[in-house]
C-alpha cells in the first residue's frame, strides 16, 4: 500500500491545499493509471470542501458478483473530524470511482447545506439573546435602588427554532455561549442545554407537575 499526498498546484484540476490520499486494493492491482485518475478526481472534490484533511480510497474486485457490479470504489474522507463515507459497485473500475465520486459530492452539499443552515440559525439565536440582554440592561437600569415591591412590567417574545440535541449543541458552539435554549421536537417541549464544569454537557427537560 503506497500513500500518495496531493499537491492540487500540480495541475487546474487541483486545488492549492494539500491533503493526505492513500489508495489501496484488494484482489486488484493499484496501477499508476488509476492512482492518477483518482487523484484527479479527488483533487475536484476539494474545491467544495477545503477543509478536507485525509481521504481513502480502497477498490476491490469480486469475482462472485454479477459482471456488472465486480468493480467497487469507497471513499472515506474526513473533515474537521467528521467522516464522509460513499462506495459504489459497476462492471468497470473507473466507472466505479466516477460513481463513488459523484456520491461523495452530494453528500458534501449537503453537509455544506446543514452547515449553512445552522449559521443562520445561531446568527437568528444570537440576534434574539442580545435582544433579550439589551431589554434587560434596559429594565434595571430604570429600576429605583430602594423599590421594596416589584412587578412585571414588560413581557418579551422570541421565536424558537426546532432542532435536536445534536444541533443545539452545535449552536451553542457556534454562539460560544454556556447555555442555550431550544425546542426539542423529540420531546415536544422547551429544553435548556448547558455546559458542565467537567466540559460534558447537560439538558434540563422540564416537566409539568
């Protein structure tokens, strides 16, 4: 197993980042001709996603299977420690890896879309909290020092984005905040999440006694 480092200056086809490539096969012999052709088409995958760091490509051949699906590619890549993963089976190796390419780049769409989606959501988050800080800011600055008696006097509303756990943490990275409040669909009902002195994270469910 040979691992190769692609340097996307070589060619237009790459990208000006570099990233670690390791190709391997089994029951099929890795020849110049298909490890250029794969870095080729990998080097296009990184003009989505620069943040790839490392990908690996493995093609077998299988005897016992169907003449029209002997040939499999599987890409595995990973970025900023999440792991993408698209294997495809056709009756010709190149078509295999074009295939598994073309899988591994809807995959990344998507992942950009999630990515997209959930900016806009911490931004609508954070938009929301400082909103909510200023109006408080707002209250006690116009509160007497000796008032004994206090009501309330101003009620705010703001606008909850559904999403789950996984999700609301992310936001709350995002935010860089210590908390964060969010509508838990699992649950059907307003959920707090928080960071722990010991760097874990909690959720507070409340329940109606």
């Amino acid at each position: 197993m040979r691992q190769t480092s692609i340097d996307a200056r070589k060619s237009p086809e790459e990208r000006s980042l570099t990233m670690q490539l390791i190709v391997h096969g089994r029951n099929i012999e890795i020849t110049d001709w298909i490890r250029q052709y794969i870095e080729k088409k990998v080097g296009k995958l990184e003009r989505y996603l620069p943040q790839v760091q490392d990908i690996n490509a493995e093609l077998t051949y299988n005897a016992t299977r169907a003449a029209s699906d002997r040939y499999t590619a599987q890409l595995t890549m990973w970025v900023n420690g999440q792991i993408l993963r698209a294997e495809e089976s056709t009756g010709d190796i190149f078509a295999s890896i074009d295939a598994a390419v073309d899988k591994m780049y809807r995959q990344i769409r998507r992942l950009k879309g999630r990515r997209y989606k959930s900016k806009r959501r911490a931004a609508a988050a954070a938009s929301a909290e400082a909103e909510m800080a200023a109006t408080l800011v707002e209250e006690i600055a116009g509160e007497e020092e000796e008032e004994e008696v206090r009501h309330i006097v101003r009620r705010k509303q703001f606008t909850l984005q559904p999403m789950d756990e996984e999700e609301a943490i992310e936001q709350m990275e995002l935010l860089g905040h210590d908390f964060f409040v969010f509508f838990n669909p699992d649950t059907d009902s307003v959920n707090i999440l928080y960071r722990r002195k010991d760097g874990h994270y909690g959720l507070l469910q409340p329940l109606l006694a």
